[in-house]
C-alpha cells in the first residue's frame, strides 16, 4: 500500500528551477531520509509536500485523495527553524495545535499531557512560556505539535541540524519510537543520522533525485571497501609501490594514512601482506573498512 | 470549534501583551483631552504667563457641545487611527515573519476563520475602546459645555465605530500583502490619507466616502437627525471593510506560506 | 479667574498613571527590549501619554 505517490513534481521560483521533475512513493511504517547537500531541493520538496507550497507541476497524492481535499489533517509538518507563539506554554501550544486539527478540547488536553511526557519535556518546564525554552526543548514542542492530532504522516526538515550531541541523541531515539506508528519522513544533509534510523533512502541533488532504495540495496550496489594502511616512517614512499598493484584503484593519503580502494580486495590485501612480509614494512596498523553513507553519497553524485 | 479556538488565541495574545490594557485608557485620554484642555485654556493661559501685553482678549470662544465632540473625534481620527494601525500592523505579517504561521497553516485551518478571527478580536478591542473614549468624552462635555443626548452619544460611538472598523479592515487587508509590519503600517496611513484627499478635491462627487463618516456625525448632532448621508456611508464603510476581509482571506490562500 | 476642579481632572492623572505603571512592570518582567531597559523607563516615566504607548509599540518584544 502507498501512502504517498509523487509524480513528476516540479517547483520553480521565476526561472529557477529548486526541485526538477521528480517522482517517488512510499508505503506505511516506513522512516524514509531525505537527503541532500544543502541547497539540493530538501525544503522546497517538504514544504510542497505539506501543502505549504503549489507544486509549479505535477501531483502528489495522498493515499487515494483528490487535489480539492484538505490532506493537511493528515499531515504533522515540523519545519528546520520552528517559530512558537513563543507567549504560551509549551502545554498551551500544544493544546492549541490540536484544537486547530479539529480535537476536541478534551482530546487536545489530555494528547498534550501525554505528549509532553513522550517528547521528554520536564515538569516544570511543561507550564513555562516557551519564550524560556532551550532550542532542543523547542524542536521537542514541535515534534510534540505536529504528531498531536495522530498524522499518518510527519514531515521534518532537518530535524537534529541544529541541536547540540545530547539533543540530537534525544530526538533521533523519538524518532526510532515514533516510526513504529507513524510513517517519517525527514530531511538530513548529516548522512550519519539518516544511517542510523531511516529504512529508505532518496538522494536529492541539484533539485533532482539521483538515488533511491532502502539502505541495504544502496550499500550493495555502491559498496566499495576500503583499506586503510599506517607505517612508521613516511608513507608516500609506500603510496607509488602500492598504486602500481593490480586492481587496485585509487590511492589518496589523509592524515598520514594512505587509503586504498580496489574491485578485489582479497587480492590486493595478499599482495601488500605478502609485500610487507618480503621487504619488512614497519607497518603500524592496516584495516578494512566499509565505505560509509558519506562516501557512497559522494560517488553517487560524482556518477 | 475552529474559529474560537483561533479567537480566544488572539484575545489571550493581546491580553498577555498588555494591549487590552493600554488600548483602552490612550483612547479615553485621546478622547478627553481637548474637551479638557478647551475648557481650561483661560487657566492655562494665565498659568504660563498669560498673554503677552498688548494682547487683548475680549473672551474666549464658547463652545458649542457639538463641536467639541468634533474635536474629540478629529483627535482620535488622527492619533486614534494611528494607535489602531501600530497595533494591528503584525497581526498576520509578524506571523509569517516569524514562521510562526507555518506551523498554524500546515494544520487544516481555514484561511478564512484565520482572518476573521483576528479581525473580529481587534474589533472587538477597538469597539469597547472607542465605546469607553466616547462615553467619558461625553460626559465631560455635558458637565463643561452642555447638553448632548444620551441618543447623540449612541449615533457618535456606533458611526466612528463602523469608521474604525474600516481602519481594522484596511490595516489587515495590507497585513496579508506584506510581511514586514512597518509597510502595512506605511501603507495603511498613507492610503487613509490619499482617501482623505481624494475625498476633498471631489468633495461635490463622493458624498458618500468614509471619510466624511464625521462630518456627518456632527452635521446629525447639530440638526438632531439622522441624516441619509450618514446612513448611507455608514452602508458604504461597512460594504468596503467586508470586501476587504474577503479579499484579504483570498490573498492569504494564493500566497504560498512558506519561504 | 476659574476654579480648578480636581474632580474633574483626576480621571486624567489616574489614567496616565496607570499607563506609565503597567508599563514599567512590563518592563521589568520583560526578559529583553527592543533597546537598553534603562533607556525605557527614562521614556516611559518622562514621556508622559507618549512614554508608555511607545514602549508598548516599539520596545516591547514580541513574544
């Protein structure tokens, strides 16, 4: 089942083009990341989807809606910088935000209390103007306001870019809570966060979607290892011998430590072990790795 | 319901800002002000010095209690409208400044209920504003200068009401084409001002522009009865004020809420 | 020579001095002004009807 079907989705400001013709969907329960480097479309393409902006073209379906529906009900939309009635308490907000998606004041009050135990807000923060809040309890409150009326769907731009180690630690574990009902989707340009909750991929890239799948496919078709060699004295002398091998590819030296990437790893690893046995490399410390997210966004975009 | 939900958002706002506070008492100053002021001139003269020699006056003016209710109500029409612009200028421009707004209308809230909601609370603020600056304006000048009907104070403050209703109307109206309150402020008064000068110049063709709203406010309380003139801008003011707020909603729902 | 009528003008003097109080509690609850506070209360206290609608428009910070 889908519960949002994107097609051919295009915005432009004048003559610039933000986001170019994309199309995608996805299901229920489903944490699906979007990202991008900045300026890549991110926004433009969460803030359409929450009916915050028209679409110049294209049509983004809702479940089985029409365009004259109000899908907004359906929606909990938290932008990058949330702005309060920042003159209410955090409570007040609340309930105020779910009277406005149609709770009645009962239901409003009492999904607030619960709320505002679930997003971790202290008690005696709960009734404090938000005008006081730290900007975690803030993305907190918004998190809170726009899941308050039960959306199947929560849209959040770049939820954790602007918090500190321990809040984004905080909001990323409510975010592994909240994906067992609601279905997320969220923008990042960290691809860290991404790895570490979502389910599905898209990669955005000058307006256009260059990469989708779930993070298992992505790592299949881009994994690349790579090796990563130490030695005690200088490792440039190491890096011409090593370049030269067959199959391997590319070499670069970061921080004193030469990195090799190649199509077959075991042979290469043989060669240098065997190399390192025969000519006595005073080598520190040699290790392979997978590439991370970072480094398959890098290739995808170069591709 | 919605919309009072969004209502009793606005009267709290403005409650927690102190302006159901001070909106109030600087109109109640405003409209006592020159009844006092008038009525103390001779002491006032003396107190700071009297006139320069040479100077005689035979007696001061009298005035007529329907003029000085003129003055009273030139003095709101100058800083009383320009009271009531300042505090409406950000009602939804400072919203969508803020971003505040976009978490508002990323619910399922009806553009509509979010303009009228707003301007019925600053209706409502205005009206039992002016309702206590025309009350106590009337009671001075009955005690000062004399008689005024209880029914001449009812015509003023319902007539200067549908005047300021207009003023609320014009400064929301801007408050959806601009997000920056100092032009919705700006342009408020300059077209309260262009419409007033209009009016003047073609004076014999417009009889019925809101602007006139006071000239036959007084023309009533001298004559002593309502006149069709009066009737009949009041008719056109509240039209215009309601077309406004149409419009404003419609504005606010073309316009992309975001960026 | 008129006889001033206290009466009269009291209503004049208590209003303003309401204004100027609210005002300046506001200012002291206020966590942040658009400018100094100490500036505001000089204006509030010395700027008679001004003073205050003044503060309450320009100084005031909305939140």
């Amino acid at each position: 089942m889908t519960l949002v079907t994107v097609k051919n989705l295009t915005k432009k400001y004048g003559s610039k083009i933000v986001v170019n013709n994309i199309s995608f969907d996805f299901g229920y329960q489903k944490c699906i990341a979007l990202i991008g480097p900045n300026g890549a479309g991110k926004t433009t393409t969460l803030r359409t989807l929450a009916g915050l902006l028209k679409p110049t073209e294209g049509t983004i379906q809702f479940e089985s809606s029409t365009t004259n529906q109000d899908i907004r009900k359906w929606i909990g939309y938290l932008p990058q910088y949330p702005a309060f009635h920042s003159w209410m308490t955090g409570r007040e907000f609340l309930i105020y935000s779910g009277k406005l998606a149609k709770l009645t004041k009962e239901e409003a009050t009492k999904r607030a209390a619960e709320l505002l135990e679930v997003v971790n807000i202290a008690k005696e923060s709960q009734d404090e103007r938000i005008s006081r809040y730290s900007g975690g309890m803030k993305q907190r409150l918004g998190i809170a306001q726009a899941i308050i009326h039960k959306p199947k769907l929560l849209i959040l731009d770049e939820p954790v870019a602007s918090l500190d180690p321990i809040g984004r630690r905080e909001v990323l574990g409510l975010l592994e809570k909240l994906k067992q009902e609601i279905t997320i989707l969220f923008s990042t340009h960290i691809l860290n966060d991404a790895e570490e909750v979502s389910d599905e991929l898209l990669l955005l890239h000058k307006g256009q979607i260059i990469e989708s799948g779930s993070l298992q496919e992505l790592r299949n078709k881009y994994q690349t290892t790579v090796m990563a060699l130490q030695v005690e004295d200088e490792i440039h002398d190491y890096q011409t011998i090593v370049a030269n091998l067959n199959h391997v590819r590319n070499t670069k030296i970061e921080r004193g430590t030469l990195y090799i990437t190649s199509d077959n790893v075991k042979k290469v690893r043989e060669a240098i072990l065997s190399l390192a046995d025969q000519e006595r490399w005073p080598i520190t410390s040699f290790s392979i790795d997978q590439a991370s997210l970072e480094d398959m966004f890098m290739k995808v975009v170069n591709n | 319901m919605q919309w009072m939900t969004l209502f009793q958002k606005e009267l709290l706002e403005n409650w927690r800002n102190k302006k159901w506070i001070w909106v109030p008492l600087v109109i109640i100053l405003l409209s006592i002000m020159d009844p006092l002021t008038t009525y103390y001139l001779p002491y006032i003269i003396e107190a700071t010095g009297g006139m320069p020699s040479g100077v005689v006056i035979e007696e001061l003016p009298e005035y007529a209690p329907s003029e000085v209710l003129l003055m009273t109500l030139s003095q709101l029409s100058m800083l009383g409208v320009l009271v009531i612009v300042l505090i409406s200028m950000g009602t939804i421009s400072g919203e969508r400044k803020s971003g505040v707004s976009e978490l508002v209308l990323v619910k399922p809230v009806s553009y509509m209920n979010y303009i009228t909601a707003k301007w019925v609370s600053y209706l409502l603020l205005v009206w039992v504003s002016l309702f206590l600056g025309i009350l106590v304006s009337w009671y001075y000048i009955n005690i000062l200068f004399g008689t005024l009907s209880f029914g001449d104070f009812v015509t003023t403050f319902f007539f200067y009401g549908i005047w300021l209703t207009f003023v609320v109307s014009l400064t929301i109206f801007y408050n959806t084409l601009f997000k920056s309150s100092g032009l919705v402020a700006f342009f408020s008064i300059l077209s309260i001002m262009v419409m007033s000068m209009i009016t003047k110049i073609f004076h014999h063709i417009l009889d019925w522009s809101p602007n006139n709203i006071t000239e036959y406010i007084i023309d009533t309380i001298s004559t002593g009865e309502i006149s069709k003139d009066l009737i009949l801008t009041g008719i056109i003011t509240t039209a215009l004020s309601l077309t406004l707020i149409l419009l404003s909603s419609q504005f606010l729902k073309r316009k992309e809420m975001a960026g | 020579m008129l006889d001033i009528n206290w009466a009269l003008l009291a209503p004049l003097l208590i209003i303003q001095f309401i204004l100027v109080v609210v005002a300046l509690v506001d200012l002291i609850k206020a966590s942040d002004t658009n400018g100094p506070k100490w500036l505001w209360a000089f204006i509030i206290v010395l700027g008679n009807i001004l003073g205050p609608v003044l503060y309450f428009i320009i100084g005031r910070r909305k939140d």
